[in-house]
C-alpha cells in the first residue's frame, strides 16, 4: 500500500493508472476506520482497478467545534486496516494541502432545499463545508468512481448534486454502499467510539425503531409513528432529537402519507451521551 501524505506523491502514484486509462475507484474518509468504510474499499477493489481511500478530518464541515476536537483519531489502525483490506493508495493530506488559501471566505455552493432541510438546518454550513473538501479531493484524485456510504444519505444527494455542479456527471460515477450495522442494529459511525457499552445498547433503538416505522408505515399515521419514535428515544436516554421524518427520498420533502409507489425514507439524528448519530432506512 502507497502512503501520500501530499498531492504531488499522489498525482506520481497515480500517474500510471491513468495513463492506462485504469478506473480509479475513490473512497473519502474522515478516518477512525470501521466496517462501514471497509465495505466501500471492498467493494473498489472488487469493481475498479485501483481504489483510493483518502483520510481528511474536514475543520471546515464542522458547524459544532467541540465535535471535531472530539472527532476519534486512530490512524495506526485506520492504516493497518487499509492495508489488509488490499487498499492500493491512501492520502492523508494536511490542512493545508487541501485548503492552501486558508480556512475563510470560499465560495458558496447553490444546494437549494438540501441544504435547507434536515442535516442542512440542524447543522449550518456543514454542507458547505462538505462540497468544499469533496471538490477538492475530486480535483485531486480525479476517479471515475467514487463511493459514497447510504449510511449518510443526504450527504449522498448533495455530492450527487456537487458533481452535477462541477459539470463532472459523465465523468464521476457515484456508487453508493449500503449501511454496515453492529449484530444490534446500530449503525457503525466513527462517533459510536465516544459512545459507552450502555450507551451503545440504547443506540440501537434508533434502528429499532427505523424498522419499527418500516413494518407499520401502511397501518400507523407518520404523525403517530413519529411521536411514538420521539418517546421511545427519550425513554431510552437520548439527551435530544434533531428531527424524525419521513420523506420522499427523492427530493427530501417530508410527506404526510404513504404512497408505496413513491420511493420513501425515514431519517432520524438524535444525541445520545452528547453524541450525535443519524441514520436512516429506505421504506419500500
Ligand atoms: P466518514 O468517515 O464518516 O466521513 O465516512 C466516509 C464514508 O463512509 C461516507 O461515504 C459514509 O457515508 C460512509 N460510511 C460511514 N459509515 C458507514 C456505514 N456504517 N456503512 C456504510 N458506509 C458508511
């Protein structure tokens, strides 16, 4: 496995693919590595030729800075891991080599509704700060495929709509990989790390409950469904709901009432131990 740590080593280590007009397959991360992350390097090695995984814990998507002072690092590991799971290139760039004019004043991205819904109101700029660091790293890396987690679905709609931007929609194939879960449900986050054992017990409610709205969505009310979520989470010691919704999941307008013919999510992020954890499932 190849370890860059600036763009230049990258772009030599990379040379050769191209040239062979190789599929580049891309996986960006902001490390603390899990099964989540690993099933999306797998699944690059299985499909391209080569795959890069790229580890950047991204200042600039962070709304909340104690959250990425306290965002896990385990880079030794993330390594050994990229290593056995056959990753050819990793790069882990500074700061700096991503953001060589400073942290302040870049453009700003039109995402429209995205931005103004869910992940985009509770967290403000974090989207911004998003397309930044992934227009950055596509400059850079320029795959043909990149590899996104389902696991953050809205953050799959707004790069979908970022490579639409960047005119690259012919170029950037978007390969997005289900969600990795524990044996209990919870959905694999590098964040689960801050979590305790107990903690982590009462997580899984979230998937619980996620199923719980799959199953009875055609016979219970959205708004009974969600003020049932809502309770359950509190009992089972969440510290505070951001949302519970149920949306088309091609738009993110949340509906009102269930039509099996129109694709349909339900997303939730709530904290727990002051740990925030979002997740979602697909209804039909
Ligand atoms: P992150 O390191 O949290 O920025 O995640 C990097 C990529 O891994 C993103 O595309 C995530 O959606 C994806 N990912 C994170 N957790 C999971 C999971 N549990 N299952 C599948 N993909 C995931």
């Amino acid at each position: 496995m190849i370890i860059c740590t600036n763009i230049v080593s990258l772009q030599k280590a990379i040379t050769k693919y191209v040239k062979e007009h190789k599929n580049i397959g891309f996986v960006p991360t902001m490390g603390a590595l899990h099964d989540g992350h690993l099933s999306l390097i797998k699944q690059s090695n299985y499909q391209q030729n080569i795959t890069i995984c790229s580890i950047f814990v991204n200042p600039t998507q962070f709304n909340d800075p104690t959250d990425f002072e306290k965002y896990p690092k385990t880079i030794e590991q993330d390594l050994q891991l990229l290593e056995a799971t056959n990753c050819a290139i990793v790069f882990l760039p500074t700061v700096t080599e991503i953001y060589p004019k400073g942290l302040q004043n870049h453009k700003q991205y039109d995402l429209g509704f995205l931005e103004l819904s869910l992940e985009g109101s509770t967290r403000p700029g974090h989207f911004q700060g998003v397309c930044l660091v992934v227009e950055r790293l596509l400059e850079i890396v320029q795959p043909n495929f990149l590899y996104l987690g389902q696991k953050d679905y809205q953050q799959c709609m707004v790069i979908t709509k970022l490579v639409k931007l960047m005119q690259l929609e012919n170029k950037i194939n978007i390969q997005i990989g289900a969600t990795v879960r524990e044996t209990n449900g919870l959905a694999m986050s590098s964040r689960n790390l801050r979590l305790n054992e107990s903690q982590k017990k009462d997580a899984a409610q979230i998937f619980q409950l996620l199923t719980f709205i799959k199953k009875n969505i055609e016979t219970i009310s959205i708004n009974e469904l969600i003020a049932f979520t809502e309770k359950k989470l509190i009992e089972n010691n969440f510290d505070k709901i951001d949302y519970i919704t149920i949306c088309n999941a091609t738009n993110l307008q949340p509906i009102t009432s269930f039509d099996a013919n129109t694709k349909t999510i339900a997303l939730i992020a709530a904290f727990i131990g002051g740990v925030r954890l979002i997740d979602n499932l697909l209804l039909n």
